[in-house]
C-alpha cells in the first residue's frame, strides 16, 4: 500500500497558519510519467531548478557518449537508466524543492490513494486538535507537606522491597 508524506505551505501574510487547502500529499514509490516524461513531469510539478540540474546532467551525458564514440545501444541504455533513476526518485526531488521553499513535512500517510490519504491524515489531525483543545492548561498540582510523626520504625517499608531478613 502506498505512504504519503504531508507537507504544509508557509503561512501567507494575512495567515497565522497554513491553510490545510494547500497542504501537500506526496505519493512514495515509482512514478511511471516520471520515467516516461521526465522533463514534462518536472514542469508540471513546477520544479524548475530540478529540470535545470536534470537538462544539464541529461546532456553532459549525452556529449560524453557521443564523443567516445558510444553505440546506439549505449545511447538507449543510459537514457534507459536516467528515466529509472527519475520514476524512483521523482517523489525524493519533489520532497526536497518542497522543503527548499521553506515547506513543513507533518508527517506521513499510508493510504490507497492521495483521496484516502487526505481523509486519514485530516480525520488524526482533527482529532489531535480536539485533543490539545479538550487539555489546555490543567491547574497546577497541590502537594501537601509530608507530616512526620516520630523516628521511622523497623517495619516500615519504603517501596515495593522489605527489610532482608523480613517474613515475606
């Protein structure tokens, strides 16, 4: 079953906190459009400085192979290669431009699919709230000051260990 990590925007200027609107549910495992259309995956996601590093890499590459004289094989091998490392780790570059725009991760969600996530992690989260709300500042604690009556005697017992030697 797939996890999800929950990641929440900085707050706007009129905000105090992050409208949950905005919060962002990112899938973990293999994404298949990510490894078929990399560089279209990237813009969609609108991770710019990402694409960059991934157009440059891409293309150093391909420089690199074409002046050793690569095949054609080794062409589509490596292009191969690049679209697998993009669909395992398209979730790991989301998650870092999310946290290098200044994000929150919250936390994470396993779920069938980003509809159940949203509920699962609203409902705990709701419910978190309720809980803080329903627990806000107890009284503090009286203590009464022990009164000590007279030395100890041989029978008493501090703790859950008698004397050694006692009748048990």
């Amino acid at each position: 079953m797939p996890s999800f990590t929950v990641h929440a925007p900085k707050p706007r200027k009129d905000e105090t906190a992050a409208d949950p609107e905005r919060f962002a549910f990112v899938r973990d495992g293999f994404h298949f459009w990510a490894f078929v259309f990399g560089p279209l995956w990237l813009l969609r996601y609108r991770l710019w400085l990402a694409l960059i590093i991934f157009v440059v890499l891409y293309v150093a590459l391909e420089v690199g192979l074409t002046w050793i004289r690569a095949p054609s094989s080794v062409h589509f091998s490596v292009t191969l290669l690049v679209g697998l490392l993009m669909g395992f780790e398209a979730s790991s570059i989301r998650r870092w431009t999310l946290t290098r725009r200044g994000w929150t991760p919250l936390g994470f969600v396993v779920a069938e699919n980003q509809e159940m996530a949203e509920r699962r992690f609203f409902t705990a989260w709701s419910e978190r709230a309720n809980v803080v709300a329903a627990t806000t500042s107890p009284p503090p604690p009286s203590y009464a000051t022990p009164v000590r009556r007279g030395p100890p005697a041989g029978s008493d017992v501090i703790g859950l260990f008698p004397e050694p030697g006692g009748s048990r």
